[in-house]
C-alpha cells in the first residue's frame, strides 16, 4: 500500500502489485487538479519496404506505427517530475526514448518538460517490425509493386516494368468497362429476341418485327464488337504478364 500527500494534506492511497529488487512500478492512483491531460493515439498504416528481390520472389519489410502523444498544460508552476506514462504493446518497440525516460516491462514512463506558460508536451512512437515474401513475378498487380520498384531504384529494367504495371492498371479499368457494356447488350438482345419470338405469329406486328429484326442486327453487332475489344484486351493483359513475368524472374538485388 502506498500513502499520497500533497504537502501535509493526505490525497489518497493506491496499492501496487509485486515489486522486484530495483525495479520500477506504476502506482494506480494519479490526482493532480492543477494539470490537465490531453491524449492523442492513433495507429498508422504500415509502411512497406523491399528489401530483397530473388527468382522473382520479393523480401519485404512491414513497419506499423502507434503513436502516443500527451499535450499537458498546468495551471501554476510545477516543480515536481512529471512523467506521462505509455503502456507496453506486444509486439511493439518505442523508435527512440525521450531523454530521461523510464522503461519498465508495463510501459515506458516519459518524461514532460513545461515550458514558461505551462505547456508541455512528449510523444512516443512504438513500432513493429516483420518481414514476409511474396511472388511478385506472378502478381505484377499486388499491392506491394511500389515497393519492387523503389527497390530497384534507377536499373535500367526499371522504366519498363513501371509501364507495364501502370498499363495492366487500366487494362483493369477498362476489362470492367467492357465487360459491364458486354453484359447489358447481351441482356438487352435476349429481351427483343423475346419480343420478335412472341409477335412471330401476329399478322398485323409487321413493322413493329421490323424494327425489332433491326435493332437485333444492330444488337448483334454491338455485341460483336464488345466481344472483340475484350478479347483483344485479355490479350494484351496476358501478354504484360508474361513480359512482367521474364523481367523478374532474371532481375536479383
């Protein structure tokens, strides 16, 4: 059990858990009316890095960031330490320590500098390394392109592997546009073949079977057309693949 006193006035008393020998321990109690406390956590998307590229496989290095920040502000001087306290993550490493820090197994105790108008502020970033591999040469649209490509900085392969990823991009963009009009003119053709199907036996639906019969052809050629272009597209895309596929499977860093 531990007493607080504030000068000769009890405040309050808290209770720790087991100490060892020259250790340090957070005491679950805090009341200091004269600081106010405003905490900021946020966590950041982690940061890819290429490290090594082999047989068109692809060494990354993944780095995830949480980041604490306190922003204090006092309402008269303080003389005592403050330290805002950052609790351990596992997993989690602090980037660097504030000077005078206090690193204990549940946390790292920071200390806070005031300045003359009572503000003071620390921060502590806790970072988390791994590593993985992927087979970039088979996957030229991953995610983890950015990474092959800073990796491999100015090489003369360089150029041309970042225009066939920007151009199998598009060709994404543009299969789905194809292939979305594809779709509708097929459902569009199937509904006058329908049409003409059921006026094939009325007499007096001539014109409107002529202009059915029309729009079908018209249809028909639309769809032609579509078929064609996607074709010719799928095409291209397999052909940057394998392209794509060559370059890396020969590339080495």
């Amino acid at each position: 059990p531990v007493s607080i006193y504030a000068d000769d006035r009890f405040v309050g008393d808290g209770v720790t858990g087991v100490i060892p020998a020259h250790a340090h321990a957070f005491v679950p109690f805090a009341l200091e009316r004269a600081i106010t406390v405003e905490r900021v956590s946020r966590a950041s998307e982690a940061e890819v890095r290429g490290t090594s590229l082999a047989g068109g496989v692809l060494t990354l290095s993944l780095e995830a960031v949480r980041h604490e920040g306190f922003v204090m502000r006092a309402t008269h001087a303080i003389e005592e330490e403050v330290y805002a306290f950052v609790e351990s993550v596992p997993g989690f490493a602090p980037r660097a320590l504030p000077e005078g820090a206090i690193v204990t197994p549940q946390g790292v105790f920071a200390p806070v500098r005031f300045d003359a108008d009572g503000r003071g502020e620390v921060a502590l970033d806790l970072v988390q390394e791994t590593s993985s591999s992927v087979s970039i040469a088979s996957e030229p649209d991953a995610r983890y392109v950015p990474a092959l490509l800073a990796l491999l900085g100015d090489r003369s392969e360089t150029p041309r592997l970042r225009a066939i990823a920007d151009r199998l991009f598009d060709l994404r963009s543009d299969l789905g546009r194809v292939e979305e009009d594809l779709r509708v003119e097929r459902v569009a053709l199937d509904e006058r073949r329908e049409a003409m199907e059921a006026l094939r036996s009325v007499t007096s639906a001539g014109a409107v079977r002529t202009r059915l019969s029309t729009s079908i052809a018209e249809g028909v050629a639309r769809v032609d057309r579509l078929t064609t272009e996607a074709s010719s597209l799928h095409a291209e895309d397999i052909a940057l693949r394998q392209e794509w596929y060559g370059l890396l499977r020969a590339l080495r860093t």
